[in-house]
C-alpha cells in the first residue's frame, strides 16, 4: 500500500481542524465556502453573461429560474457509483445538491434571459433592459 493509515488520520485530523467536522460525502458543495459552484459574472456588449463550470451535470439535471430581481440556479450531481462505502482521505470534488443566487440590477430584460450548457459550461445571458443600454443622443444644429 501506497500509503499507510497515519498518513491518512493525519490528513482527516487536518481536515477536521481547517473545514470543522470532515466528511467527505454529505457536504457536497458547502465546503467551497459557498452554496454552490463557483461563476463568473461579467457585462459584455448589451448583456451580462454568468459562466458556471459544472462537469458532471447534465442539462437536464439544472434548474434555472428567475423570480422578481433574483435569478436561481440550482442542480444536482449524482455521487459516483459505490462513493457510500469508500473511506475517503480527502474529498474536494463535491456532488449532491446545489442553489446559487445571483441579485439582478432593475435594469435588465428578464424576458430576453436565455440559459446555454455546452461541454460542462453553463452560459446565462441576461440583456441589459432598453433603458440602461448605452445611446447615441445626435447633436443638432440651431
């Protein structure tokens, strides 16, 4: 064997001390220090885009919705097949259950709000409402 117990005890005795009780099955996401994966949120163009990387999922497994001026995605992953009965050393990729909530500005198009998944990558594009796009106000001649 690799490695031998004490290494192991050594690791949940750490494990135990940094994140509070170690367990690495039912914790799932919480342990990232939020509720769920981590995203990106940035303004591009006429729109705000969040990115979320979520390998394991299907589509069918995510949830996004919107609900007056908070945007909600949620999913699960299933937990690999016999994780129940392994004695883990550390566990850092997380499956189970999730919600993320992300506060949308007054200023955008609920109605135009359009959800991608591609390879593992979530892409939710929120437009800008017409009134907080940027306009040319033409200079006329007196």
């Amino acid at each position: 064997m690799l490695f031998d117990n004490d290494f192991f005890k050594s690791f949940e005795s750490l494990g135990r001390q940094i994140l509070g009780e170690f367990n690495g099955l039912d914790r799932g996401f919480r342990r990232m220090g939020h509720s769920g994966p981590g995203l990106n949120l940035y303004e591009e163009g006429e729109a705000y885009v969040v990115e979320m990387a979520l390998p394991g999922f299907s589509p069918d497994s995510l949830d996004v919705n919107v609900e007056e001026d908070v945007l909600t995605v949620s999913g699960e992953r299933p937990a690999p097949e016999g994780a129940k009965d392994r004695k883990y050393g550390w566990a850092e990729r997380g499956f189970g259950r999730f919600t993320r909530q992300i506060r949308l500005g007054r200023h955008v198009d609920r109605n135009g709000i359009r959800a991608e998944f591609e390879h593992g990558m979530l892409t939710i594009t929120v437009p800008k409402a017409e009134e907080a796009r940027p306009r040319k106000i033409p200079v006329s001649v007196k």
